[in-house]
C-alpha cells in the first residue's frame, strides 16, 4: 500500500507507482488538511453568506448569477453533467489511471474544500481499476481540462461509464455490484474535480517517458549508423564538448564514445576527413533534445505536485482566493518545445537513413544485391521522410493559439491538452523514423568486412533474431513494425545500461 501524505513526487515515482500498481491510500496529514478545507468552506457559507465564485454562483460568465443555498448540490452536480461532452477516442487505461491518481494528489493537499469521502473513493477508483471513460479532444486547456474531468467524475455521482474487468458499463450498475453509494457531491466539489490540469498532465507523463526511451535509442541508433557508415570519432571528442558546454551535447558524446569505445570499424584510417552533419552534429542535435527533455520534466514535476483547482480555500490563513492555477500555459509550451526537440530528432534520423541508401562509402545502393532488379531499402526512406514532414507540421506551437470562450471570461486559453495530444503523434511517428533507421544500419553493417562495436551488437541482437539480413526484396512493412514492437516490449533499462547514461545525468 502506498500512502499519499503529502510528500513530494518525481517523474520517477510516478512511474514506479504505476509499474508496481499497488494500492494507494491517504496518509494522517494530507486526511486532516482535506477536513480543514472542507471544514472552513463550509464555516464561511454557514456564518459570513459571501458571494463565492462557483459554490454559489453560476461558472465562466454566469459567475454574477446567485445561487441559493438549497440548489448548492444540484449546481455541482449540473456542473459535472453539462461538462461532459468530450469527443475522439477513448482514453486509453494508462491515461486515466494517472489522471485518478494525479486528481487525489492534488485533492490531498487541502486547498479545494472537497469533502474525505469523494477523495477516498477517487482512490477506490484508482485500487480496483474502476476506470472511468473519457475522450481525448474537447480541453481548452484553460479552466482546467474541463470535459476531460467531468467524464472523470461522471461515475462518483453514479453517472457516466466507466471499464471494470475488461468491459466498458454503466457506472451505476458497477457501483451497485461494488456496494458504492454514489456520492452526494457539496459545495464546491465539482468544481474543485473539473478545475485543474490532470488531463494534460497525465497525457504529458506517458509523452515524457516515451521521450526518454526515445533519447536512448536514438543515440544507439546514430551509433549503429555511424559505424555503418564508417564515420569518424572526431566529432564526439571531449575536447569539442568542453568549448562549447552544453549538458546535452556533452552527454550525448559520451554516450556515443562509451557505445563504440571497442569498434574496430570507427577505429580504423580513414580516406574520408569529415561526415555530413546528420552524423557529425549528433552531439549538438540530440544533446538540445536532452536539453529541452530535461527542462519539460522540471515542469512537469512541478504540476504533479501542484494544486491547481480555483477558487483556492486557504484554511490555514481563512482566505478564499480566484486565481489562475489551472490554466496550462506552462504545460502548453513545454509540450510544444518538447513537440518541436522530437520532430528533429526524426529529422535528423531520417537524413543518416539518407545517406545509407545513397551508394557511398563503400555501400552498394538501396543496400542491396543486385540493385536494378531489387529496389532495396530505397522506399523506407521515402516513408520516413512522409513522417518527418507530418512531424513539421504537427510541431506548429498549439500555444500561441487562443479562442475566447464563455462570453470572453475565459479570453485566453492555453491549447494545453491538445499540445500534448499531438505530441503523442509525434512520438509516434519518431518510432517508426528511427525503426526506419534501425533496419538500414544493420542491412549496411552485414556489407562491412569487420564486426561493429560490441555495445552495437548487444543492441541489434535482439532485432535481427526476427529481421534478418535481406538479400533480396521483400515486403518491408512487417519488418519495421516488429522493429517497433521489440523497441516496445523492450525495457529501457535495455537501452539505458547499453548507453550508459540517463536523462538525469545532465540534471
């Protein structure tokens, strides 16, 4: 059992709470700052009869519209209904597990006036896999990721679907077979379960951790190809890093100089002096990718721990205070440099991919025998140059985009939760690009008379047990989509003991 008490949380545990999926319950101190809240909220309805936004009072521009105190219940739970409308697919099960557990995170902290119960349940969501069912579009990324939330909380009050053992069903009929009571949402509560970023920031988790993975094959991957086409070390001395010390950039040439430390091939004279910049900058260009890698955790890991609910109910000072803690600008705008750092880490990927086809370097064409009557691996590269320029376009900032919303209270938004969603795509598509790459290295190294490094062939074992040598043409589909499942199935520890170095080495 893991008790949220309050404590601070890295990217790192997150995910190794999710790994061990163990249950999750809440500690002595984060219990008693929810009843504080809950308790002064509801003090000051009782005793002072303030106007307070979104517990009396309608929401967005209706926010001059009283509510009486006999209608507190229903308004929170119209407001849950009426937010609902989410659309696209499905959010798939890792998604919605983070953003239960990112909601009781931050409902721990005491600031949202919500009452125990809602809190625990949200948790007995989370324990038996109650998963409820919501869609990826419809967050502006502003008021919180509003129709996101509602499909998330539709089953607390006994509405809405959820997916329990594999079948998706009405949320009632599972609380009914559980012996939940559906809850009886108070003051405050819905909006305290619509407010706040756990949308974009779950989406954005799952991105950071494929970035990561990512980061570590792509260097494996430009080292493969460096060998394959016998380029210099030159570019990866410590020496360059030092003048120009970048923590990316130096982490990027160390790992590639630990990778090929024992290559016969990269070791050997040279007729050639330099190698195109798609293998001689790897240090500058996957190094800014660690840059920027590490500067969307940093953001990230504040918004894990954060409260981002409104209006905030500051018991310990008897304030109640509106601000803006759920807008995902700082979300947004990492997830689109994180956006753009990925989409030339494909860009440059397929450029060695390029060049591995081309003929050169003591490399037949399209690397393949007999060229003419086989065309080789002259189409992949044709595909991932199509994903590369999807990528350029996916990487357009969502976040210098606005449209104002409810009646122009809501006069800027973020486009937070869809900067995550297309950073998703990207991803994606970044996969397929290095899977790309990944079978154009190893169908290059079988041409070359020495054995490459034997950190590269620790690497390629694993892919070439299922995709062999081609001597001639094949259907290549399956090939690189059973690339892409072993890069899944396979751990980044793999990948991370073979490199040699983490992310959070350049910390």
């Amino acid at each position: 059992m893991h008790i949220i008490d309050n404590q601070t949380y890295t990217l790192e545990d997150i995910r190794t709470l999710m790994r061990r999926q163990e249950p999750v319950s809440l500690g002595p101190r984060a219990e008693e700052a929810i009843r504080r809240s809950c308790r002064f909220l509801q003090e000051v309805l009782e005793k002072r009869q303030q106007v307070i936004y979104g517990i009396n009072t309608g929401f967005g521009s209706l926010h001059r519209m009283r509510v009486p105190e006999k209608d507190m219940q229903t308004l929170q739970e119209n407001l849950v209904r009426s937010h609902a409308c989410g659309a696209g697919d499905e959010l798939p099960p890792p998604a919605v597990r983070l953003m239960l557990l990112l909601k009781i995170i931050t409902l721990a902290r005491g600031y949202s006036g919500v009452q125990l119960k809602t809190v625990r349940r949200l948790a007995d969501f989370y324990n038996h896999d109650v998963l409820p069912v919501g869609y990826e579009k419809g967050s502006l990324g502003a008021s919180g990721d509003l129709a996101p939330l509602a499909h998330l909380s539709l089953p607390l009050i006994g509405e809405g679907e959820v997916r329990y053992r594999g079948r998706k069903r009405p949320a009632r009929e599972v609380l009914a077979e559980l012996g939940w009571e559906p809850i009886r949402l108070q003051a405050k509560e819905g909006l305290a379960l619509l407010n706040g970023t756990q949308f974009m920031t779950a989406v954005g988790i799952l991105n950071l951790w494929e970035a990561q993975k990512l980061d570590l094959w792509a260097d494996l991957v430009a080292a493969a190809s460096l060998e394959a086409y016998d380029g210099r070390i030159e570019p990866f001395s410590p020496v360059i890093q030092r003048i120009r010390p970048h923590r990316g950039q130096e982490e990027t040439a160390r790992r590639i100089r630990r990778i090929l430390r024992d290559s016969a091939i990269i070791h050997r004279e040279k007729p050639h002096v330099q190698d195109p910049y798609s293998f001689r900058c790897v240090p500058q260009v996957h190094g800014s990718v660690k840059h920027v890698l590490k500067s969307v955790i940093e953001t990230f890991e504040v918004e894990i721990n954060a409260v981002t609910d409104n209006p905030i109910i500051d018991a310990e000072n008897g304030q109640i205070l509106s601000g803006g803690n759920f807008h995902g600008e700082p979300l947004a705008i990492a997830s689109d440099m994180l956006a753009i750092a990925l989409a030339d880490l494909s860009n440059i990927s397929e450029r060695r991919t390029y060049r591995l086809i081309s003929g050169k370097r003591g490399l037949p064409v399209y690397l393949i025998e007999n060229p003419g009557l086989n065309s080789g691996l002259m189409i992949p590269q044709y595909m991932a140059a199509s994903l590369v320029n999807q990528n350029k376009q996916l990487s357009h900032p969502n976040s210098v985009d606005s449209i104002e919303s409810s009646n122009g209270q809501e006069d800027h938004v973020s486009m937070g939760a869809n900067a995550v969603l297309k950073t998703s795509r990207i991803i994606e598509n970044v996969k397929t690009v290095l899977a790309v790459e990944l079978l154009t290295a190893n169908q290059a190294l079988h041409f070359r008379d020495l054995p490459p490094s034997p950190v590269i062939q620790k690497f390629l074992e694993p892919f070439r047990r299922k995709v062999p040598y081609i001597a001639k043409d094949e259907i290549l589909y399956d090939k690189i989509r059973t690339i892409i499942d072993i890069y899944e199935e396979l751990p980044v520890e793999f990948f991370r003991e073979l490199a040699g170095g983490e992310v959070s080495e350049i910390r």
